[in-house]
C-alpha cells in the first residue's frame, strides 16, 4: 500500500469508527469535510491538470496529420504528462500553481516537473495551433510582422524548417515575441519550453510551435521529419497565431 492509498484509507477507517461510536461528531466532521486532514491527500490524488479537447476530431488533419498520430499523441502522450504532472507537483509548493506559473519557477532540480509541466503546456499550445487545411495563410499584423522580420513568408518557413529539422532528437521549434515586439525562432530540447526562465536562454512569448519528437510523426512518416514538417505548414491554425501577437 503506498502513503496515499494508506492515507486515503486510514482516513476511511478514522470516519467509520467515528460513525459508530459517536455519529453526531461523525455527522459533524463529515459535514466539514474539507477542513478533515485525512480528506487532503483523495484531493491531491485526483490532480488538477487535466485533458484537454482537441478543438477538431482526430482524424479532421487527415491526410497531413494521421487520425492514429493523433489519436496516440493526444490520448495517450498528453495524457501521460498530464497524469506524471499531477503527481509530481502532489506535495510540493508547485501545487496549486497555474502552469505558466509552474513553468516560471521550475528548475533543473525538479525534472518531473520540467518534463511533464512542459509536456502539458506545450501540448495544449500545439492542438490550438492547428486546424484542418483549408489553405489558411497569416494575414493582416501577424503577416505584416513576418514580413517585417523574415522579408518575406517564404523566408520565414526556410528559417523555422531549418531550425526544426536542426533539432538533434526531440524536442520544439517556436516562432517567440515579445513586450518590445521582436520576433524570433528559437528552439529547446525535450519538453522545455520558453516560459522556463531559469532554464531557457531566452524567454519569449510563443506564437507558433512545432513537435518535433519522433512521437508526433513516426507512424505516418517515419524517420522523414522534412516530409513532417512540410505538412504541418497545411494545417495551422493562422487565425489562433493571430491572437495571440
Ligand atoms: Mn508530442
């Protein structure tokens, strides 16, 4: 039995005994159930991060990003950092936080925490970065923005593929702002994202993101990361990027 299980049925007990012996105290507790020491670790437990929905069915990217892909890399990954996420932060002055919060404070000591916070957030970022194809280009400041910046959008896609197929095993690529207005491309390792100021050289603002992990495309495309790339150019969610400036 672990500390939790053990908590969570000691507690149990503790209310039981209490019923028979003495049930108006027992009502009495129960009542104030949350202020009970013995109801703390079944909240914890539960977590408060949690899944959320793909703003499109998993097979709407078809045939750019595959329904499996999909299905795998939200239900099972994501999910995945969201439960690791839950129990490391269980316990610790992270818990309780917001994510961005969480990822503000983390350091390399807490690595569950770095993984999988980042996991989570990175994650949740990048399904809302995506749409099924339609043609979508940026339009407007966005574009004025990219221009400005890169010269031109092909010169933008050149940069941001170049960074993304440089990332050596996995890892993000992120097109960053800022307060002042820059601009830039910039890319971390694994999960780490740029919000972790203690971890990051730069922090920025992230616009637009890709996973480059092999996860997020091995099935369909196997080791070719280009051919990846190339098709998520076809399914971003430009009006969402937009807001985000
Ligand atoms: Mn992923």
């Amino acid at each position: 039995m672990d500390k939790r299980t053990f908590l969570k049925t000691a507690g149990l007990l503790t209310l039981s005994g209490l019923v028979s012996s003495n049930a108006g105290l027992a009502n009495t507790l129960l009542s104030n159930a949350p202020t009970l020491p013995q109801s703390t670790p079944e909240t914890t437990a539960a977590g408060s991060f949690t899944l959320p929905a793909l703003g499109f069915a998993t097979d709407a990217l078809e045939p750019h990003f595959d329904k499996a892909t999909m299905e795998l890399h939200h239900g099972k990954h994501h999910a995945a950092y969201i439960k690791n996420l839950n129990e490391a932060v269980s316990g610790t002055p992270f818990e309780g936080l917001s994510i961005e919060d969480i990822l503000k404070k983390v350091t390399a000591k807490d690595a569950k925490i770095r993984n999988n916070g980042g996991g989570h957030y990175n994650h949740s970022l990048f399904w809302q970065s995506l749409a099924p194809a339609t043609g979508q280009m940026p339009t407007g400041k966005l574009l004025a923005a990219i221009n400005a910046k890169f010269g031109s959008m092909e010169q933008f896609k050149e940069a941001f593929n170049t960074a993304a197929k440089g990332v050596f095993g996995s890892g993000w690529v992120w097109l960053l702002t800022n307060n002042k207005g820059d601009m830039w491309i910039q890319t971390t390792p694994n999960q780490d994202n740029p919000l972790m100021k203690r971890l990051v050289k730069r922090t920025g603002k992230p616009l637009l993101m890709l996973d480059v992990w092999e996860h997020a495309y091995y099935l369909k495309y196997q080791n070719k990361r280009a051919d990846y790339i190339d098709a998520f150019w076809k399914v971003i969610n430009w009006q969402e990027i937009a807001k985000r400036m």
